[in-house]
C-alpha cells in the first residue's frame, strides 16, 4: 500500500499521511487495523483545533509586527511631546534664574554701604 504513495500525494496531504504513519505504527503494535485507524483518527481529531499551522504563525507575525509599528509610532509620539514639556521647563527655570539675579542685584543694591 504504500508503494501506491507518491511524493505528491504526501505533500498533498500530510495530515492523512501522518495518520496513516499513526495507524500503520499502532497496527504494527497488534492493534486490529481498524482500532488502530479509529485510534489515530481520535488523536489527529482531537489536536487538530489546538495546533497552530504556519500560516496561522505567519499571520500571529504579521499582526505583532502591525502592534509593534504603532507602538514604536505611539512612543515617537509622546518622546517629541516630552520633549516640548521639557523644553518649556528649561525656559521658566531660565527666567525664573534672570528674575532671582535681579532680585539679588537690586537687593545688593539697596543694602546700606559702609
């Protein structure tokens, strides 16, 4: 039987090749064939839903690929805006150092000479 298995047909359907391997390893263990090919098709059903495919991971990729330019977009955002805040900050803290050498000036200024 499996001389009747071409090259083409394992790559057309691996998942019946596999349960085929699956029936044929527990039919050599003297598992009735049947048995064996209802084992492995509870086993290939059973996993079927809760295995990933790698269009299934390619997709997964893409999307937190997607996820991670808007974070990167989302955190130039907010670095130019800290910036700005930061910059604004440094210009009070300038003129609030102007006022404060005024002040003292004046002060000295003011204060009696001896």
């Amino acid at each position: 039987m499996k001389s009747a298995l071409t090259a083409s047909t394992y790559e057309a359907a691996p998942t019946m090749t596999d349960r085929l391997s699956l029936t044929n390893a527990l039919a050599d263990a003297n598992i009735d064939r049947p048995k064996a090919e209802r084992i492995a098709t509870e086993i290939f059903d059973a996993i079927h839903e809760n295995v990933a495919t790698k269009a299934d991971i390619d997709r997964l990729g893409a999307r937190i690929d997607q996820v991670e330019s808007r974070l990167k977009a989302e955190i130039r955002e907010l670095e130019l805006r800290l910036e700005g805040r930061i910059d604004r900050i440094v210009m009070r803290l300038g003129s609030v150092m102007v006022i404060l050498a005024g002040i003292i000036l004046a002060a000295i200024r003011y204060l009696p000479h001896s």
